[in-house]
C-alpha cells in the first residue's frame, strides 16, 4: 500500500517543487532531477524519468510524464509506468495548500520480491506435491507469515499520508507481480482500470470502479472481478465504509458470481465487518460475512442460501475457488479431492440452505455449522430433511496430508421409503419408513477411493414396509404345495408386506454385510444374511424361513404338515437392485425334499428300532 501511495505523491510533489521553482523558469528535466536528488536523500528511492516530460503552469499545474521507472531498495520492488500525470490547482500552493486535480497512471508494472523464501513457500507451494512433514512445516511457515504481513500492514498504514484528497485517480494497465529471490513469478494480479473521484477524508461518498484480472495457472480463462459502488472515508476512525458495493466475478464458476457488500472495513487491522448478497445460476443468498486478513478464522460467515454450489468458495478467496474451477466437470468420474483448495481456506460458517444435492439424494431446510482450517473440514452439527425423514449427522475431513480421511456418524428417520428408492432409481417398488444409524471412516486421496473405503456399522430398521411386485407368500405356499404334491387355486396379493424388517449392516471394501438380516411376515419368519455391491448394486442373500400354521390358510395346498412344521426353509436370493425383484428369490424345495426324506429314513429307522426292542422285552 505504501508503495502505490509513492507512485501516486511522485507526479504530486513534481507539480508542488515546480510551482515554488517557477521563478526560476527551470526546464522539465532540471526539474525531475531536483526532485529524484531529495526522493533518494530522504527514502533512498531512486527515480528515472527517460521518456517526455511535459509541464504547465496555467490554469492549473500539470505534468505529464512517460517510461517512469522507481526502485525501492529495502523493500525488493522495482516499478516501471508507461506513463504517469497530475494535476494540482495554480493558487492554493500560494497558500501552502494543497489541491490536486487528478492523477493518472497508465501501463505500470509493480514487481515485488516475497518479503523473504519462508513468505513465498506460504503462498505458492502446490501442497499436494507435500509430504507429511513437508505440510506441518507449511502450515508452521503460513501462520508466521501472517503474523509478520500483520505487522507489516499496521507499519504501512501509520506510514500512509492520509491527509491527501484528490479529484479523480484513474489507473489502468496496472500489473502487479510477486517473485521469489530468484526471479520467478509466484502471483499476479492485473488491474484492467480503476477509477475514483474526489477522494476525501471528510465522510463524502466516493465513486470507485475496478476491474480486476487474475491469470489462470494453465490455459484456463483468467477470473475477472469488476467492482462498483461508493465509499466513504474516516480518518480518525481509521475505518473505510462501504455504502454500497456491487462486486462480479466471472471464470471462477459455472456461472457468473455477483455480490453485494456493505459495512466497514477497519484500515489498521485489515478487518472488514459486512453484509452481503449473492447470486450465481440459481443460488441465491445472503447473511453477514466477516473478514479478518491476519486472525484465524480469517472469514466467519453467517449465511442463509437457497442450495449449495461450488461458487461459494470464492468467499475464501481466489487460491480456494481456482483449483474447483479448473476441476473435470463430469461428476462420475474418480476426480481428485480438492485438498489444495481446502488448505487454502480458513473459515467458520453457520448456514442455512434451503436445498443441498448429494447424488440422488436432495436435503431440505439444511442447518449446519462448519469450520475449515490447514485442511481439516468440520461438520458438526449438520440437520436437515430428506426424502421426508429427519437427518442428523456429524462428520470430520481431514485433508491435513494427501491421504485425507472421513469420518461421520449419524442418523435419519421416518424415512420415506418410497422416496428414497424412486429417487435412487432401482428397479424395485417399495413403500413404508425406515431408520438409519450409522459410524463410518474412510480414506483416499480422489473421490472414488474415499467412497469405497468406507468402513463400518449402518442399523437399519422399518416400519409398515411394503415391497411391489414381490408375492412372497405365494412364493413360500408354492415350495409347500410342491412338497404336498399339491398344486395352488386361491389368489395371492402381488405385494409382500412386512411385520418386521431390520438389518445389521458392515460396510467395507465396498460391499455391505448385511448379517443378520431378518423380516417378519404373517406367516413366515426369515433370518439369513447377505451382500450388496455398493458399485455394482448385484445382491447375494441366503435365508432359513420359518412356516406357521397361518400359511395353510392362504391355499389348502399349502396347509403345513407336522412332518415339517420345525423344518428351516431355505430361501435363496440373487439379483440386481435395478433388475426385477420378482425374480430375485426362491425356496430350495429340493434341499427340503432331501430333508423329509432324511427325516423319514430317520424315523422308519426309529420305529424298527423300537418294534425290535418291543419284541425283545416281549419276549422276556
């Protein structure tokens, strides 16, 4: 900031020396002399003027001057303008006062050294190219740095002249570019135009327009942020007041991103208190936001919002949202996970979203308190409505180092069954309402790792749970009726409905062990166990059914026999959630058929048994 005051009070005291030297008609170029001698005697600054230089004197002093160069020694900057001018009025200087016209800078390249090696490995290190120890050191080296900029930012604003008032400023082809010791770029930020008039300390409104360019790291388009609105300064205060600030962001997201701020911003601290709404594609929001440039949490957000979009995370600030918006767009692919952007960010939020979009899923009336810092993002608590159940959870990413890891833990209930599966898409019908409880932990480093590693125990429960399509009880008459050598008349309800469903559910390797998995008909009891493939959605299940009496009363024929009233049905199922349920189970009649034979032997075996000893003890 000290610097850019420098370049705007150059052509300033020029104007003021030439106005006290006009007695002495010296030419334009004794006269930058003059004035790069007292710069380098009083700063050390050194001065070159070596294109034109144009003065006048009436109606107001004016110069006007081209391949301005400067160096600031201590602080590694060199500056370089294609062209600089200014304008003071004539008479006020005979009063030792003071009032310039306008000043105007066009094609300037600011190029500053990183304030030392630690400073520029803060802020240009690829940390996903870190090892462990590589990033606690980043982390260390970052949070230094920001000590050392706050100090720095408070020095530079006690040094700044803030007596100053300008009519117009208006800089344009600005470029400002940071490097390390050896000369490389480590960031740059163009600024296209920025124009201002009658700059005061007296609390009127000041016009301003920027518009801002931040070149992509690859061939991406660069972002561009065009700002408007009004400012008013405090001197006393220290403090910057945004009145009204319209800010628009474009090639950081889908859509464009367009914010409106006001509040204040406290010059020493760099601390800006504000209001805000937003607006990208059909995100709508709006809330307080407070930004702290040296505190941590650097932004503390109170923010209700219409969904969530990826957009949001230009409120943390260009390195966060860069590495989102040069992201593959295609969500089925195995993406890396945005570790580097979340390293980036330092941020508190509490939010309310009306609609959140997880895959299938859509949350409703969202609440959720968040909190980001060196990696480690923090769900906790998170509530909301889904598929018309009550959702609750917690959950911790910690993307510290490159092999992140999750771990949540939570529930839903009074699921909608119905909901859930039309949602999901399966090939199956189903209504009724579960619960869910789960405690999962994962690790990877893209996207697809993650979600296969999950790890873990879900319980799930129903109530009143229906299946379409799936005649169970007809399925279990039909084994009986076959066993019966019977054959079936009565007609059967085409849908199963359940007493009972529940399952204890081990997710790992991408597959969930559902043991034991148990469901309760009128007539039937089942208890077995199973697989699902997660990827795949094929499912693997094996059951033994128990049979009441209550069967019989469906069809004659599939009247229970005490022969094999105790027997355990085996029941196999086998098939794909977006297949047929109809067809994916069956009862084993044949292993059942084996075992009334083998019972039969059994006790045709008892009996002789029993008439021999009969006979013998007869006998006796």
């Amino acid at each position: 900031m000290r610097v850019i005051l420098w370049v705007l009070g150059i052509p300033v005291a020029l104007l003021v020396l030439a106005a006290v030297l006009v007695p002495l008609f010296l030419d334009e170029q004794a006269l930058v002399d003059i004035a790069a001698d007292q710069l380098k005697a009083e700063s050390g600054v050194e001065l070159q003027v070596n294109g034109d230089i144009a003065l006048s004197l009436f109606p107001k002093v004016a110069l006007a001057a081209k391949n301005v160069s400067l160096d600031v020694p201590d602080s590694k900057t060199r500056i370089v303008a294609e062209s600089l001018s200014a304008g003071v009025a004539l008479m006020p200087l005979f009063r030792s006062s003071v009032e310039i016209d306008s000043i105007n800078v066009d094609g300037l390249t600011l190029t500053s050294e990183a304030a030392d090696e630690e400073t520029a490995k803060a802020v240009a290190v690829d940390t996903t190219k870190l090892s462990k120890e590589e990033l606690d050191q980043f982390y260390t080296r970052r949070a230094q740095a920001r000590g050392k900029a706050q100090a720095e930012a408070a020095a530079n604003v006690l040094a700044a002249p803030l007596a100053l008032e300008i009519g117009e400023v208006s800089l344009r082809n600005i470029r400002v570019i940071t490097v390390d010791s050896q000369g490389t770029p480590i960031s740059e930020l163009q600024l296209r135009q920025l124009a201002a008039s009658d700059l005061n300390l007296d609390g009127r409104p000041v016009p301003l327009t920027v518009d801002i360019i931040i070149p992509s790291a690859n061939e991406a388009p660069p972002m561009e942020i065009a700002i408007a609105g009004e400012f008013r300064t405090d001197l006393n205060a220290e403090t910057l007041s945004l009145d009204s600030l319209n800010v628009r962001v474009t090639g950081a997201t889908a859509d464009p991103l367009t914010l409106g701020l006001s509040g204040e911003v406290a010059l020493d601290t760099q601390i800006a208190n504000l209001k805000l709404q937003l607006q990208t594609g059909e995100l709508t929001g709006n809330g307080t936001l407070r930004f702290a440039s040296f505190e941590s949490p650097q932004i503390d957000a109170d923010l209700a919002l219409t969904e969530l979009n990826p957009a949001l995370l230009i409120l943390a600030g260009p390195e966060a949202s860069a590495e989102i918006a040069d992201s593959p767009k295609d969500s089925g692919a195995d993406m890396p996970l945005p570790l580097h952007a979340l390293r980036m960010i330092d941020t508190r939020a509490k939010l309310q979203i009306d609609k959140v979009v997880l895959d299938a899923h859509e949350l409703t009336d969202v609440s959720a308190s968040l909190r980001i810092m060196d990696g480690v993002a923090t769900l906790d608590p998170v509530s909301a409505q889904v598929h018309g159940g009550d959702i609750a959870f917690k959950a911790v990413f910690n993307g510290r180092y490159n092999l992140a890891t999750l771990n949540t833990e939570g529930g839903v209930t009074g699921l909608d069954v119905a909901k859930a599966v039309s949602a999901m898409e399966l090939g199956m019908q189903a209504r009724g309402a579960a619960n869910l409880e789960w405690s999962l932990t994962g690790s990877g480093s893209t996207s697809n790792t993650l979600s296969q590693s999950l790890t873990g125990p879900i319980s799930f429960t129903t109530e009143e749970i229906t299946l379409e399509g799936i005649a169970m009880e007809q399925m279990f008459c039909q084994g009986v009726a076959l066993v019966n050598q019977d054959s079936l008349s009565a007609e059967f309800p085409v849908d199963t409905r359940f007493d009972a469903l529940e399952a204890q559910i081990q997710l790992a390797n991408g597959v969930a062990t559902l043991d034991p998995l148990t469901a309760q008909l009128a007539a039937v009891g089942l208890q077995g166990k199973g697989t699902l493939n997660l990827e795949s959605q094929d499912l693997r299940a094996s059951f033994r059914a128990q049979l009441s009496a209550a069967l019989g009363e469906l069809d004659p024929a599939c009247k229970i026999n005490e022969r094999y009233a105790d027997l355990r049905w085996p029941v196999e199922c086998k098939g794909n959630l977006a297949g047929d349920p109809a067809s994916w189970c069956g009862v084993n009649t044949t292993e059942i058929v084996k075992d009334l034979a083998e019972g039969e032997l059994k006790r045709k075996a008892t009996d002789e048994a029993g008439k021999l000893f009969k006979k013998l003890f007869d006998r006796d």
